[in-house]
C-alpha cells in the first residue's frame, strides 16, 4: 500500500491498495495502518487486487474488507484487460473503476489519477460487479487452458468463454445482487475474460498444468512465472468452497467441472463433458430474457431517423428491407443530456 496526496482541493488523502492479495495479509495490513493512524477522516481508497474472500461460507470482496477494517466509505475498484506487461509497454489498454452509491464524486477523481492517453478508464457504479468479474475470469480462464493443453481451438475456447461469463454473472446476482449490464460489456467484463483466457498467465500454466499431470500449481508457478503469482488455482478454491457452503453446484457446471480436474484429479475432458450432452439445450422465451435499456444517445439518434423515414412516407421497421433512396439533410441537432443509462441484470 502506498499513501499519496492528489493535487484536487476536494479530499487530501487517498490509499491505493495493491498488493498483497491473500485476504488474511491485507487484513493484518489494513489493521497495521489504522492503528498507526496515518489516514484522516476524508481519505478514499483504491483496489487494484484481483480476488475475493470467504467467511463463514459466503463470498466477502477485499473492497469490504478494506473499507470495514479501515472504517472508510466502500473504496472504489479498478479492474479490466490490461495485461501488466502491455500497459508497462505503453500499449493502448482499457480498465473500469467501479464505485459504490454516492461515491461518484470519489471515482471520477480516480479516473483523473489514472486516466493517460494510452490508458483509457471508465466510470460505472457497480463496485461489486467490476471486482467479482475481476476475481472470478481468472477461473474461466483456467478452463480455457485446460481446453489449450488438450489440444482444443479457438471454437471451444469461445464456448468456454461464454458459459465462463454466463457463470460469473450467476455468481455476482446470488450472493451480491444486482449486477449492470454495462460492466458485463464494459473492459472489466467480457474484454477482460477474453484477454485472460487467451492471453494471460492462468491460462498458460492451466495448458501445462494438463500437459504435464505429475506437476502441481506450485511447481508449475515456479518453473513459468518468474516471481510472479498464479491467482487462479487459490480463487477457484474459494468459488468452490463458496458454491458447495451453499449447495448450488448445478448452478456452476463449468466451474465445478474446473474444480475437479484442478484439484480432484479427474480428467480434463470433464470441461467438455458440461457441453456434449444428447439432450437439446431449453429454448430461451422473450419473458425469461433481459432487454438492454436504449440509451439516450441511440434513442436521439432512432428518434430522428424515424422522423425522416416519417417525410419519406416510410417506417423505421422498413430499414432493413428497403433502405431509403434519398436522406433528409434538415434533420435537428439532438442536445444530448448525461444521464444513467446502466441496465441491472
């Protein structure tokens, strides 16, 4: 951890937490700091740390346990597809800072801290969402080495990657509640699940993990990393833990399958034994899927086109079938108003 003073006159202090990322150890860190009394009432802080804690279990984010041992407002979470050696790089990456209710002010000066030309950040106020999806896609990513180390393609790769996602958003909606389809979408959902499971460490070590059956996680992480940490094995332990505590293993195929053959020695095949099924898969209803809510932006933008299509003696729905011949250049200039447009799952 490391104590900072930001140039903005609307709070002096700020914490950025970053490393260790064992629950017990940030814990003992956190208590260490507030009995130094190093941090004023005002401080606001900051999570970089990819993973979760369980107690008694059920799931606990590190955000909580920060924030609860240091009595601050729920600090804010960054997470996304930025591998370090990219960023460090000074490759183009993406990351999403998630905030709690009424911590927007908080989270838009973070946004200031970190944003750079070359690392862009979005803003969504889903703190529980961003900082599950960035502990659990180190899970999904560890099915997808296991599919890289059988010799499996990019096709089974994208399957695993969506029941992966599909898994992760079951998990954050039973044991945090609302979850917005916008941090799905945004760098720390899919973006980030993808660069993961085709790019990252979990899903290097996973591949070897398979080709090499008599090594454990340990060996392996010594013989790859170079120093570095291999977080997926310890936070697939947890989501176990968590899922059995609870007896929804029939919610998570992927993940329980995952499990097994990380730490039960079953076979990797396990992974393709959760899609290759004789029965049909159900027929989703429309009343049993989610709409997105249309944004102001694209609601202008479909209101002026209706408009136009309206003069041409057409309808918006005839687009697609028979687009218009001639566009009307004296459509109005929309004056877009910011608003919360984030759709809850």
């Amino acid at each position: 951890m490391r104590h900072t003073t930001p140039t903005s006159s609307s709070f002096s202090s700020e914490l950025v937490s970053v490393e260790p990322r064992e629950v017990q150890h940030i814990a003992r860190a956190c208590r260490e700091l507030r009995k130094a009394k190093l941090l004023p009432p005002h401080c606001r802080a900051i999570s970089l740390i990819k993973g979760i804690g369980v107690r008694n279990g059920w799931p606990l984010t590190l955000t909580h346990e920060i924030g609860s041992i240091l009595d601050l407002p729920k600090p804010c979470i960054l997470s996304g597809a930025n591998v370090a050696n990219d960023v460090a790089a000074e490759n183009f990456a993406e990351a999403t800072i998630g905030h709690a209710d009424g911590e927007t002010e908080t989270a838009a000066l973070w946004q200031l801290l970190f944003d750079r030309p070359n690392f862009k950040i979005n803003v969504l106020p889903d703190v529980d969402g961003v900082e599950v999806c960035g502990a659990l896609k180190n899970v999904v990513a560890l099915a997808g080495g296991f599919c890289e180390g059988m010799g499996q393609g990019t096709n089974t790769k994208a399957a695993i990657l969506r029941l992966g996602v599909e898994e992760i958003k079951t998990f954050t909606m039973l044991f945090f509640g609302d979850l917005l389809a916008d941090t799905l979408y945004d760098s720390a959902g899919y973006a980030d699940v993808i660069t993961t499971v085709f790019g990252g460490r979990n899903a290097r070590v996973a591949a070897a993990f398979v080709r090499n059956r008599g090594k454990d996680w340990d060996q392996l992480e010594k013989e790859m990393l170079n120093g570095q940490k291999l977080q997926g094995p310890a936070t697939l332990e947890l989501v176990a833990e968590v899922i059995r505590a609870n007896e929804v293993e029939h919610l998570f195929p992927l993940f329980m399958s995952t499990y097994a053959v990380a730490f039960e020695n079953a076979e990797p095949e396990a992974i393709l034994d959760v899609f290759r099924t004789n029965r049909p898969r159900s027929i989703q209803r429309s009343e049993d899927c989610v709409k997105l809510k249309v944004p102001s932006l694209v609601k202008d933008a479909r209101t002026r086109i209706a408009s136009r299509m309206k003069k041409l003696g057409r309808s918006i729905s005839e687009l697609t079938r028979n687009p218009p011949d001639t566009p009307d250049s004296a459509s109005e200039e929309s004056n877009h108003k910011a608003e919360n447009n984030c759709a809850k799952l």
